[in-house]
C-alpha cells in the first residue's frame, strides 16, 4: 500500500472511531438523560468535529500550556 493509500485509511479509520464515539454520546444521553437528539446528522457531525479538530492540531500559534516536568512541585 502506497502513502496516499495509508494517508487515506488512516482518515478512514479516523472518521469511523469518530462516528462510533458520537454514537455512544449519543445512546448515553438517551439512556442518563432520557434526552432524545436527533442520529441522522452523526456524520457529518464527526466530520465537522475531524475538521476542527485538524485545524487545532495544525494551528502555527502556540495556544497551550506547557509546563517542564521540573517545575511542577507536589
């Protein structure tokens, strides 16, 4: 399997863990909430959620916090 074939199966297994995560949301919520949403948008809910997700992880400015393991104290 050629990268592009890896980069594509690697977006494919993304998006897929992605749905079956929103689908547990979404069974926990009725099941703990008794509050019923509506399924039919759960793709493209996880590939909203991918995108942003991508766009966060690929940003060039640094928004985190980082803190050397040094500096922490108990």
């Amino acid at each position: 399997m050629g990268l592009l074939g890896f980069e594509k199966g690697k977006k494919d297994l993304e998006l897929l863990c992605v749905i079956l995560w929103r689908v547990w949301f979404l069974r926990n919520q009725l099941v703990h909430s008794e509050c019923r949403q509506d399924v039919d948008n759960v793709v493209l809910w996880s590939n909203e959620f991918l995108a942003k997700f991508h766009v966060a992880n690929n940003s060039d400015v640094d928004q985190g916090v980082h803190v050397r393991p040094h500096d922490v104290k108990w």
